[in-house]
C-alpha cells in the first residue's frame, strides 16, 4: 500500500496537514483554557467598569479618602467588581472590599497583557486590570478567577466553531492531497508502463501532463523512446543489409568452388575464371567487412584516431597521384586547386581515407572527357576542401540517402563501372564527424556533384565526439 509513489505523497501530504490543524487546534485549546468563556466574560465586566472609572476620573480624584470608599463600594456592589485604588509611592489608599478580602499587593512589574492573575496573601487568585491614573494613582480592577472545569472549556462557544472547522479543513486537505498525489503519480505511472512495453512498436510517445518537472520527464522518455526505436530500426536495417550484401558474394564463390570440385569448370580457362570469380568476391567480403568493422569502432568512438599536424595541400597532390593512372586510363582530367593553407590538427591516414573514397566515387561516375578537381580553401575558423566531379550527377530521390549504408546509387547510370560495398560515403561522413568537421553533397542529375568538407583546424577530443553522436 506504501509501496507506491501516489500513496506516499498522499501519506506525506496527509501527515504535513495533520501536523500544522493538529498544531493549530493545540494552540486554540491552549488559548481557550487560559482565556475560558467566563474569564471573558469576567474581563469584558472588568473593561466595562474602567471606562466608567475613565469617564468620571475627575470627579473622583476630588473626592475625599472616605467619599472615595463609599463610591467605590456602590459601584463594587453594583457591578461585582472589586476597586483598589493605590497612591503616587503605590501604597494602598481605598479598597471596596477591605472588610471582606485581605489586601491586593500592587504588582511591582505589571504585566503587558490587559488582564492578569494576582494571588492574595490567603492564595485566593483575583482577575485584574491595572491603570495608570493622570494624577500619579494607580487603578487596580480585580474580579475572583472563575473556576473552570473540564466540561466548561468543552462547552466554550468557541470549541464547537474550531473543531468544525478543523475537521472541514482537514476534509478539503486530504482530498487536495489525494488529486495532487495523482496529478504528480499518473504521469510518472504512464512512464513506466510505456517503458515495461520498449522496445515494441506499442510503446507510443506518451502526452506531456502534471508539473513542470515531470512534463520534462515524459518529454525526455519521449525522445529517449525515439531514439531506441530509430536505432533499433537501424540495426534491423542495418542486419538485412549485410545480409544481403553477403548472399550474393558468398552464392558466386559457393557456386564456382563447387565448380571446380564436381569438375563443372573443366578446361583451364574456366578453371581460371572461376579462381578469378572467387578471389573477387571474396576480396569484396574482405573489404566489406574491414569497412564494417572501421564503422563499428567509429559509433563506439574506439577508433584510435591520431592527432598530428596535416599539411591538407600535399594530402591532395598525393591523391591525385595515386588516381591519375585510373584517370588517363578513363581519359579524365584530375587537378588539385588550393590556397595557402594553414595545418590542421588530425590524422592523416583517415583524411586521406576520406578523399581516397570521393575521388574513387567519382572516377567510378565520371565519363570520358570529363574532370575531378580537388580544391581547398581557407573558410572562417578552419578549412573548406571540395571534391568536384562533372559526372551524371546525383537524382533528388537518392541525395538524402547518400551517406546511408549500404545505399548504393542506380549503377546503370552513365559512367558507372563498378560495384562497392556502399559503406565508403557512410565511413567518410562518419570519419569527418570524428574530426569536428561536416560534409554535404549538392547535385542535381546533369550538373556534376560537388562534395564539400568543412574541417576545423583542431579536431575535438574523442569523448566529446562520442556524447555529441549519442545525442543525435
């Protein structure tokens, strides 16, 4: 029962209301049995008689000693209070029940509440008032204490009101702490009901609602939700296409190893074809699964990247050297354009991966009598390097899955001759994202393709680069 979150904040709600009307009623109870019905009643007789002591305070200051008696006895007599007046040096000077009661002591510090308790020398206890009179006197109103029992403060005509209200406010606490305890639990509940039912489709983004604090939970649990489930779609995908991308090799080197050993491939030149056929595919395989694992360690962020000073401008020349038998051979133009460039921190092998890729990609979509120019530039805090082909150009349809994996573009299109793995792009965008920098394709069918790389000149720090592909 107190297991659950709703219940312990309807319990801690429940109690913390408890506490303060419990405080509260003790506070009143308290009052109420020092300040009882008739006390107030005894008060509210002693506050009567001091405003007609006040009102005719003149007439009696010149009364003598015994007139003075004899007024205050009429009026203790009519009003059944008794009246004690006190000298300028506080000594006693008329009492209007001198003959009945042993003398009231003047209180030598008066007390700052209105009425206070004063003992006689027989322990009887009196309900006073004390004033200060304009002529230097002292005014001492005193009443007996009335005695107050159990079941007169029970009957105090206060009692009743409190209680009552006591108990409605305690009504209307619980049930605020009961709609509060919800409004906060039922967000939170549906959180761990949806997150019981990931990384099923089931699992829908759950509407934000309650407070502030919980609706950034939901929200949270919403793109957490979204990114599990993209990424487990991804991995789907991601299986199904090595899968795919297997069969094919593994069915030609499967069909011509049975080839030669059933003897199908009889004469030397089939036998040759068939090694050749084998030797490819599996030289394929090989390459897809070193591009694979280059990937993997990449989204791990274990890839050991080198961080070195890299002169961009001979990083080009080279690649444009090691293409250019590839380029005459398909009678295309390769040139490299740069500025003066400043060095940049990061590793040379894995640019030279990058641009090795692109320029491969565009001998492979380039035709006869076309160009591929590498050309680099200062731009703003790093580096800009553009791999520019005048090939058949990319189709809309294909430009946003460019850098997917095993994406590959319709190969029957011009100038295409060869059949990758389709992980080279996914491997170049992901090795520039580890060196803080971005890469983007404009194109269009007709007009060439353009791949364009901003790198800064100091590529961030490993961890970071892990947290910021996390996050996406």
């Amino acid at each position: 029962m107190f297991s659950s979150l709703r219940s312990r904040l309807w319990w801690s709600y429940a109690l913390v209301t408890t506490a303060a009307l419990t405080v509260v009623a003790i506070v009143l109870f308290i009052y109420i049995i020092q300040n009882p019905s008739t006390y107030r009643q005894a008060s509210a007789r002693l506050t009567v008689v001091a405003a007609l002591l006040h009102k005719n305070e003149t007439e009696w200051a010149n009364l003598s000693t015994t007139d003075l008696q004899a007024r205050i006895e009429q009026v203790d007599q009519a009003y059944g209070t008794r009246i004690v007046f006190y000298s300028v040096k506080r000594q006693l000077v008329n009492d209007s029940q001198s003959a009945l009661q042993p003398a009231l002591q003047l209180p030598r510090f008066p007390r700052l509440r209105p009425f206070s308790i004063l003992r006689d020398p027989q322990g009887n206890y009196w309900l006073y008032m004390l004033r200060h009179l304009s002529d230097g006197r002292w005014l001492l109103l005193a009443v007996p204490r009335p005695a107050v029992p159990l079941l007169t403060i029970l009957s105090d005509e206060l009692v009743l009101p409190v209680l009552g209200a006591g108990v409605i406010a305690l009504i209307i606490s619980l049930l605020a702490a009961f709609w509060l305890a919800r409004w906060i639990g039922d967000p939170l509940q549906q959180v761990v009901a949806s997150s019981r039912r990931m990384p099923s489709a089931e699992a829908k983004p759950i509407t934000p609602h309650g407070p502030h604090e919980v609706q950034e939970l939901t929200r949270a649990f919403n793109e957490m939700n979204a990114r599990v489930q993209t990424s487990q779609k991804s991995q789907r995908e991601f299986v199904a296409n090595v899968s795919h991308e297997l069969k094919t090799p593994l069915t030609s080197v499967q069909g011509f190893a049975q080839a030669l050993l059933d003897g199908t491939a009889g004469t030397p030149e089939a036998q040759k074809q068939a090694a050749q056929v084998i030797y490819n595919e599996s030289g394929r395989m090989h390459r897809m699964v070193l591009d694979l694992l280059d990937l993997a360690r990449l989204d791990a962020g274990t890839l050991d990247l080198q961080r070195a000073p890299v002169d961009l401008t001979a990083l080009l020349n080279s690649i444009a050297e090691k293409f250019a038998p590839q380029a005459r051979a398909g009678n295309v133009d390769i040139r490299v354009e740069t500025a003066v460039l400043p060095a940049i921190i990061g590793d040379g092998d894995r640019l030279a991966q990058v641009f090795t890729n692109l320029v491969d990609n565009a001998l492979k979509f380039t035709p006869a009598g076309g160009s591929i120019t590498l050309r680099a530039a200062p731009a703003g805090s790093g580096v800009q390097v553009d791999v520019v082909d005048t090939g058949a150009g990319i189709s809309a349809e294909a430009l946003p899955h460019i850098f997917d994996r095993f994406y590959q573009a319709d190969p029957s299109r011009p100038g295409g001759r060869k059949h990758g793995t389709g992980l080279g792009l996914a491997i170049v965008k992901e090795i520039v994202g580890a060196h803080g920098g971005k890469i983007s394709v404009p194109s269009a069918p007709g007009t060439g393709s353009t791949f364009t790389i901003s790198l800064p000149l100091t590529m961030p720090e490993p961890s970071k680069v892990v947290s910021k592909r996390k996050t996406q």
